[in-house]
C-alpha cells in the first residue's frame, strides 16, 4: 500500500518551481564547496584566510539572476530535453563568466577577491554536471516507476530522419506504457548500422521479418514520409502475412512534430496501401468558382454528396442548400454542420429529385447558382430488381433537375456519373448513361442556340473507397463477424478511388468545363478484388478467416470501362482528368423517347421497360441477369417476376 501510494505520488505530482530554484541553489553551493577542496583540499575550506564564503555567497547571487533570466526551473524535471540542457549550459556560462569578469575587476581595483579563476572554471564545470544529471535521473527514475512491461510491445520504426525522430521520441515520452522502441528501419545505405536513440538502424530488405521475429517486435511504425514507398514495395505483402501490424502516425504538419498520443497512431487502412498516385487539385481555382455562391448538392447525405459538402464548405460559399430523400443521414449532415460550420447558411431540405412540383419549390426559393447533382440509386443488383425506381430517380430526377437548372439560369450543373454507364451490362448503369445523353443533348442545344446557358458537366469515375455499401466496408465487417469474405469471382477487377480524391476531381472539373462535357478520372490500376480481401484479412491479424467465392451478381461484370470503344479523349491542363469524345445525340428526339420510356416506368413491367431502355441504347447488353432474354430476342414476361 504504501509502495503505491509513493509511486502514485512520484509518477503524477510536479516538483513546484520554488523547489526546483532551491535544489539548483543547493547544487551551487555544493559545487564551489568541491571546487575548492578539488583545486586546494578539504581542510583549506575552514581556514581563517580562506574566501569560499565570499565564492558562495556571490555565485548563489549571480547564479539566481541568470536562473531566473534564462528561467532554468521552469520546466517539468522529467520532461527535461536538450532544450532545457542547453538552457542551463547558456545560464550557467552567463554566470560564471561574469563572476570572473567581477573577481578580476575587484581584485584589481580595491583588493577584493570573490575566487580564484580557476575555482571559478571547477565549480561551473561542476555546476552544469550535476545540475545536468539531476535532470537526467529525475527523468530516468520517473520512467523506471512509471514503466509497465506488461502491456507495452516491442515496435521497429520505418523511417529513420526526421519524422520518423519524431515518432520515437513520442514513444520515449508519451507511450513508453505502450510501446518500447527496439530499432529504426531505413532506406538509406548510410544510416544502416548506426546507432540512434539508443537503438539500431536495420535495412528495409529481405532480412526484416526474420530480424523483427528474433527480437520479438510484431509491430512496424511507418512514418508518414514513408507511406508511398510502403505502398510500392513487395516487402508489404511479406510482413502482412508475417502477421506483423503496421500502424502509422499523422503527417508532422498535423502535429507539428509535438509530442503524440496513442490515439493518434492508427492501424494503416488498405486504403492506404492502394498502389496508385495521389492526386493534387487546383484548390484556389475550385475556391474562386464557389465563394460567395449559392450551391445546392442533392444527394447530400451519401457518400459523395456529404464529401463534395464538405469540400465546398471550406471555400466560403454564400449559401448551401443540401437536398436528400434519406431523412436521419440527412439529420447527421445537419448536425456535422452545426458543429463544423455553425456561421455557414445551410438548408437541408428533405425532398426527392423526381418530384417535380417539390424541386421547383426549392429552385424557386433558393435559386442556386451552382448544382452538383449526386441523387441516384447506385447499387447494381438492387437496380436489377426495382427497374421501375431506376428510372425514375436516375433518368427522370436527372431531367427535372437539368431542366430546372435552365428554367432558373443556374450557372453550372455537374452530374456524377459512373464508369458502369459505359458499355452498360445493367440497368442502374444503363440509367445513368440514360441521364448523361439526355444532359449531353441539352447542353448542346443551348450551345447552338447561343447566349448566355447553363454549363453542363458530367464527370465519370469508379468505385470510391468506403463509401456506403462498398466492398471494403462490406469486407471489414465479414472480417470482424470471423468470416467469410464474400467475393462473387476469383478475377473480378475494379477502379478505386477515394472519397476525398474523387469529390476534388469533381470539384475540378465543375471550374474548368464550358459545357457539354463527360470528363472521366484517371483512376490509376485496376485492383484485383480477391487480392484487396487477403490483404484485408492480412491487415485485421486474423489469418484463419476464409475466402468464399459467390458468383457474379445480376448485371455485374468482371472489368469496368471508363470509356466506351467509340470514345476517345482529350487531354485537360490536369493530367489526371480527360474529356471524353462521345456521340451526340439531337435534344429533342432524346426528350421524347426518355419521356416515352418514363412513362412506360409507371406501367412497372420490367421487361417493358429495359426493353425501351436497350431501344435508346443499343450498347447496353444484359449480363448475369435474366434481361439477358432481351438480348436474344426472347421475349418471357415470367422470366423477370
């Protein structure tokens, strides 16, 4: 009991400034008291003629200024750094160089004497070391009392420079309970086999797994100036399947190179790890476009609408007006916003696009000047089965919306498409291949007619990362339940993006289209889903969950296309954004047909209505699907029941 109570006492009380002055003081005196007998002898101390009185009682004097100038007792004992060293040597060598200065000075002129020099030179040598060690076994018996080996591991650190510096001396002062440092790890042949911080520097080679098990370490730090070697380098795959776990720490901008906390070190994400270049965005040429406007997003509350929110919010807009049909998501955003940008003028209006009377309700009070259009069903095998609600939320909500972007002279319009609209094998990407033509026509239209019109901009990606429904969440969950991961076939691919990035790259191209354009993202390589689930598994530590392979989904093909065969594309001033040539089609005909085809919606006869769908679009060919019935001109009203 009283063990603990003493260490209790020594591990969360701070030494008052007051008792750290008078232990410096005491340390003075201490030292020119062994500075005399080191330079004369004990016994000359207590002689009558002798002058270490006077050298005492001037040091502690001039000692106290300079301590209390340079404040030397200001800081926490066991924090103690070089900084608080260096702090000392300065205050110190002040002291003492002007006690020489004065002895000489009163020497000479009226025969007094505070010291000899040399008596001077010994105590300040002494002064700075022990004041030096009391700080460095102040600093050690702390981390004695306070480290427990029970609940700490052993870590390697990948990064031996700076960022990574910072990492360890974190883990020395902040993590010690968590985490004990036991080598750095580099790439770069100068720094192997050194020794920092009391540890060794190994490289980044074959070897690594086998060092990392002889000592124990299970754990890898990367630090952030690393990430985009981490995620090129084949040694990744090698220490996941070793089952070592990679954690990494916030940029220093972010941190500014404090000291962290354990929150603040997070497992690395396979997002993370997806080999493909991050992509930078002219944001002062985004900001320019949207200060000062009225925005209206629909779709707000999914994945892509909050995310583009988010975004514009940071550019100062005049007003947002936030559109979903999901009442609690769209609950979520509006308190998001009451947190984040409680000065920000928000209206989160409850309402959906394919309601005609209500949108014009909203475009008649707000007039939004710009619109990031983001409402649409997207989940292929549900599409499938609800063609009805495909049309009508995809095509008919886009048409009103485009329309009433003309009918009340917004300046922009940008449509998130998908790179399932190309060479469609399903219905919700054959809806918004639909949507594309429809807004592509119109744009073209106004173009010809001349003056000033809205600016239509479709923009196309892939799959983005975590956002609702994606695979990745899907798997996280599948992983933490024990298994299986479900993946429908061994050799499906898919682009990836992430949800920041691809928002940036709409943002982009809503400032630099002039209307009338598909642009599509470069999305980088293609990932293999079955690899994207081991690395998963890899990541989680838990080896023994099991992949099941389920077979392709109704619509769902192996690979994505970006851009259908008759396509080409022209390059922008970014090089990760292109414009897509595509067919033009003529406004009025693809009014009417659409029309013919919305209100062959209601009739809610599936066949029907892909029937009409594949009429406007002769590339969209059925697959995994029983519409695949269409294609070879059979035609079975039950198939689809």
């Amino acid at each position: 009991m009283r063990h603990t109570i003493f260490h209790r006492y020594l591990s969360s009380r701070v030494l008052p400034i007051w008792t750290v002055l008078l232990i410096d003081i005491f340390i003075t005196v201490i030292s020119c008291l062994l500075a005399y007998a080191l330079r004369y002898d004990f016994r000359s101390i207590f002689m009558a003629p002798s002058t270490v009185d006077r050298t005492i009682l001037w040091a502690v004097f001039v000692n106290l200024v300079c301590f209390r100038f340079f404040r030397t007792y200001s800081n926490v004992l066991r924090f103690s750094s070089f900084v608080d060293i260096m702090r000392i040597f300065v205050s110190l060598t002040v002291s003492y160089g002007i006690l020489m200065v004065a002895s000489l000075a009163l020497e000479a002129s009226l025969n007094i004497r505070i010291g000899t020099p040399s008596v001077l030179f010994i105590a300040y040598v002494l002064n700075f070391a022990i004041m030096t060690c009391s700080r460095v076994i102040v600093k050690m018996v702390f981390e004695l009392l306070n480290f427990d080996s029970r609940h700490s591991s052993n870590v390697f650190i990948y990064g031996a420079k700076e960022a990574g510096v910072n990492i360890a001396k974190s883990l020395k002062v902040n993590l010690r309970n968590h985490y004990r440092l036991r080598g750095f790890v580099t790439d770069e042949p100068e720094l192997i086999g050194k020794v920092m911080m009391g540890v060794k520097v190994y490289p980044n080679d074959e070897t690594l797994v086998e060092l990392m098990n002889d000592r124990n370490v299970h754990i890898l730090i990367v630090s952030p100036a690393k990430m985009d070697i981490l995620k090129k380098s084949e040694l990744t795959d090698t220490l996941l399947a070793s089952n070592i776990k990679l954690l990494t720490a916030p940029s220093l901008s972010e941190w500014g190179g404090q000291t962290l906390d354990h929150t603040q070190l997070k497992e690395i994400q396979i997002e993370d790890l997806l080999q493909r270049e991050s992509i930078e965005v002219d944001i002062h040429k985004i900001a320019s476009h949207l200060e000062g406007k009225r925005v209206m997003i629909t779709g707000a509350a999914g994945s892509i609408g909050s995310e583009i929110m988010r975004q514009v919010a940071s550019f100062n807009p005049y007003q947002m007006v936030l559109v979903d049909q999901a009442e609690t998501p769209l609950h979520d955003i509006r308190l998001e916003l009451q947190e984040r940008w409680r000065n920000l003028d928000a209206e989160t209006i409850v309402a959906d696009v394919s309601n005609l009377t209500r949108m014009e309700a909203v475009f008649r009070t707000f007039r939004p000047q710009y619109v990031f259009h983001a409402a649409a069903y997207k989940h292929v095998p549900m599409m499938e089965d609800n063609v009805s609600e495909s049309i009508q939320v995809n095509v008919l909500g886009s048409c009103i919306m485009a329309d009433l972007a003309v009918k009340y002279k917004a300046e922009k319009f940008v449509m998130i498409s998908t790179d399932k609209a190309v060479n469609p094998t399903n219905v919700m990407g054959c809806s918004k291949r639909l949507a594309e033509i429809y807004i592509q026509s119109l744009a073209k239209k106004l173009s010809q007619q001349g003056g000033k019109h809205v600016k239509f901009i479709t923009t196309r990606f892939g799959n983005v990362l975590g956002s609702n429904g994606s695979v990745i969440p899907r798997f996280r969950d599948q992983i933490q339940k024990g298994g299986p991961v479900t993946v429908t076939h061994p050799e499906i691919i898919r682009y990836f993006m992430t949800i920041p990035e691809a928002c940036r790259l709409v943002l982009e191209a809503g400032s630099m289209g002039n209307g009338g354009e598909i642009y599509i993202f470069d999305m980088g390589k293609p990932v293999k889903i079955v690899d994207l689930a081991k690395r998963m598994i890899s990541l989680s530590g838990r080896p023994d969950v099991r992949i099941e392979f389920t077979g392709l989904r109704h619509g769902e093909k192996l690979y994505e296309e970006l851009l259908n065969a008759k396509e080409l594309t022209r390059p922008t001033h970014h090089e990760k954004i292109m414009i897509a040539t595509v067919r033009e089609y003529d406004h009025d005909e693809v009014k009417e047909r659409i029309e013919t085809l919305i209100r062959e919606s209601y009739t809610y006869d599936q066949m029907r209505i892909v029937a009409a769908m594949k009429d406007i679009v002769p590339e969209f060919i059925s697959k995994n699907s029983c519409f695949e019935a269409l294609d070879r001109k059979e035609v079975d009203a039950s198939i689809c029941r």
